[in-house]
C-alpha cells in the first residue's frame, strides 16, 4: 500500500457489515425451508402412522421421518460451511437441525435393536 493511500481502510467512523438476519441467496432459502419441513415432519409423521395404520404398520414413517432430518442437517451443514451462506437463520438452522438428527439416528438405531433383539 503507497504512502497516503489508504482506500482500503474503512473510516474511522464506519461500522462493521454485520451478518445478514435473512438468507440472501436461494440455496440458504432451501435449507431453511428443509430444516422447517424436516423438523414438522420428524415430530408429525410417526404420530400420523400410528393413527392411521396402528402400531405395527408405523416404521416407515418412522423411517421416512428420520432420513428427512438427517438429509436436512447435512443440506445446512453443506449450505454454511462449504457454499458460506452464513445468515443468522441459517445458521439457527443449522443448530437445530443437527440435535434433530442425532436424536432422530438414535431413535432409529433403538427401533432397529428391539426389532433385532
């Protein structure tokens, strides 16, 4: 940087550009709404098999249910950390959807052991 020069500095002033709240691009609007409809889902689909085929006809909701919240928290894992969409929403997403899965795996592997076991 020349003598004097010193365009690149911001004014003594100025504020940092703070993180945007709302997603800014269409692939941070698609986790979001994935995570949203994951999260419903996980929580509504075992309910509804249970109501509408009984108790032993429910696992494939189960199923469904839970590879929808694992696909939702590895799209926000992808969408913040690789393609650097790094809203505040997106980001609350993320540590959502994550928990969400882990809990969601976890049940699945108790299902599959009382099925084996």
């Amino acid at each position: 940087m020349a003598e004097g020069d010193d365009r690149s500095l911001p004014p003594s002033g100025a504020k940092k550009p703070s993180r945007p709240a709302l997603p800014t691009s269409r692939l941070g609007w698609s986790a979001l709404w994935l995570a949203v409809a994951a999260s419903a889902l996980w929580l509504l689909l075992p309910v509804l098999g249970v109501l509408v085929f009984g108790e032993q006809r429910s696992g494939g909701f189960m199923v469904a249910a839970l590879l929808l919240a694992v696909v939702a928290a590895v799209f926000n894992l992808l969408v913040v950390s690789v393609w650097k969409q790094r809203s505040v929403i997106n980001i609350v997403a993320l540590v959502l959807t994550v928990p969400n899965a882990v809990i969601a795996v976890a049940e699945g592997v108790s299902m599959l052991s009382g099925l084996i076991f």
